[in-house]
C-alpha cells in the first residue's frame, strides 16, 4: 500500500507577479518504512511504502500512520526511529529511497 502524505504546509512560496504568491508543493519521493514489535500489529503489516514531500521530517512520516491507527499515539514517546538502519532524531529530513523503521522498546531478561 502506497500512503500518500501531502505537502508541506512550510513548502516554498513561489512569486509571480503582484498579489500571486501561490504554494507549491516538493516534488513526491518513496520511503520504504518497517513496523516491528507492537507496531507490526497495529498497522496490520511489517512494511510499506509511503510517498511524502522532499525534506518531510521522520516526526510527519509517523503522524500520518496515526491518522489511520491512532493506537499508535500511545506508544511515540518510547519510540525509536532508524534512517537506512542508523538511529535517527525524529526531526531528520527524509529523501528519496529512504528507510524508515519504527522500533518500540524491547524487554527481556
């Protein structure tokens, strides 16, 4: 399933002539994004695909995934989130052919 997230509200503002200012949105790109633990099943899958502006933060991937799975909004503070398998800040611009995993806290002994 491909999510479609839209643009930016911050997207650039391109000025044409008096009084034309118009939003325009980033060109789409593909993020490949992984579900494990808990969050495997609330979506339903271990992965998807999702297509999001240029430059959208991993913070927006995730907020779209809890407009249609508003369980997930329980379990964001003790999230972590890896870009192309390496840990990321939840404020990390995301670029095409990105990876995102969601990956909650993991218990054992």
């Amino acid at each position: 399933m491909v999510r479609a997230i839209p643009p930016s509200p911050l997207a650039a503002i391109a000025s044409g002539s008096y009084n034309s200012a118009v939003p325009t949105a980033s060109n789409p790109i593909h993020i490949k994004v992984l579900f494990f633990g808990l969050l495997k099943e609330i979506v339903g899958r271990a992965e998807d695909s999702s297509e999001i502006y240029e430059g959208a933060s991993i913070e927006d991937l995730f907020t779209t995934y809890r407009v249609d799975h508003p369980q997930l909004a329980s379990y964001r503070s003790s999230l972590i989130a890896s870009r192309n398998q390496e840990f990321a800040a939840w404020n990390t611009p995301l670029h095409a052919g990105d990876e995102v995993a969601f990956l909650p806290p993991v218990s054992g002994g």
